[in-house]
C-alpha cells in the first residue's frame, strides 16, 4: 500500500508550483495560497528541499524560491526522498538487506519487486511531466487500465 504522509504531498505541491512558474522567484506566502498548503509547514518543507538541491532560495524584497534545476530534470522520487528518505523500507530497513526464515524466506523478492515497480514511476515522472499531463508510456499503460482506478480495499460489512 503506498501511503503518503501530508507533508510529503505538500512538498510535491510545492515544488509543482515553482515548476509551474519557472525562472519565477515564489515567495513562500504566494506558495501556500496557491497550494493551501499550511505555512508553518512549507517554511519547513522548503528547507529540507533546499538542503538536498531541489530547490534555491534569495533573501530581500525581492527573494523567494525557485527550483534549482529544470523540472524535467527533477523526479517525482526526488522530491519524496528529501521527505521520506528510501522510498520503500519495511520497518526501517532497506528491502534487500531482510532476511526470512521459514515459509516467509522468499519475501524479501516480493518486497525487492515491489519496490522496483514503485521506482519505475516515481523516478521516471518529472515535475514537468505533471505539469504538462504527459507521462511516458510505463504510466500512460497504467492509467489506461480500469483495475488502476480502483481501490482494493475490502468493504466493510453490512
């Protein structure tokens, strides 16, 4: 199940809407309005993607952000990982370094694969991508299946 916390959707917004407004310097105020993101939490999320190079910032009347580089050139993953760090860890360990024992030993290979289809979108989708609505064609052929627009939680009973 992929599960996203608030604040990293926030930052995926964020860095959307700079991508949307590119050679454009945000300031953090005109972010938040125009993603109603809370305003305590973008200061912070900025931050952290300022320390991992996804974003630039200028101080003065005139400062704001921007991204540091063309949004073609920044994935979606990129973005999560200055939130999450891994994008798939199973109690806070990296996928291939589990080891099993027993009827469960071959799990480790579903959560190794698992992962790599989670990566085979997430590092292959650009800010640019989103922006434009265009995506290559691993994730055209995913939307393009009825079953992806479905959830698969069961129901509750009656």
């Amino acid at each position: 199940m992929v599960k996203l916390s608030a604040r990293t959707e926030y930052a995926i917004r964020a860095a959307l809407e700079l991508a949307a407004h590119p050679g454009e310097s945000r300031t953090t105020e005109s972010i938040a309005t125009a993603q109603q993101i809370p305003l305590s939490f973008l200061e912070n999320i900025l931050v952290d993607l300022r320390r991992r190079g996804l974003v630039s910032s200028t101080r003065g009347r005139d400062g704001g952000h921007a991204l540091a580089r063309p949004a073609d050139r920044i994935a979606i993953a990129d973005i999560m990982r200055a939130e999450i760090g891994n994008l798939a860890d199973v109690r806070g360990m990296r996928p291939e370094n589990i080891e099993y024992e027993g009827s469960a030993q071959n799990l480790t290979q579903v959560w190794v694969a698992a992962r790599a289809s989670y990566r085979l979108v997430l590092e292959n989708v650009t800010l640019a991508d989103v922006i434009a609505g265009k995506f290559n064609s691993n994730v055209r052929k995913l939307l393009k299946e009825p079953d992806t627009w479905q959830s698969h939680w069961p129901t509750e009973p009656e």
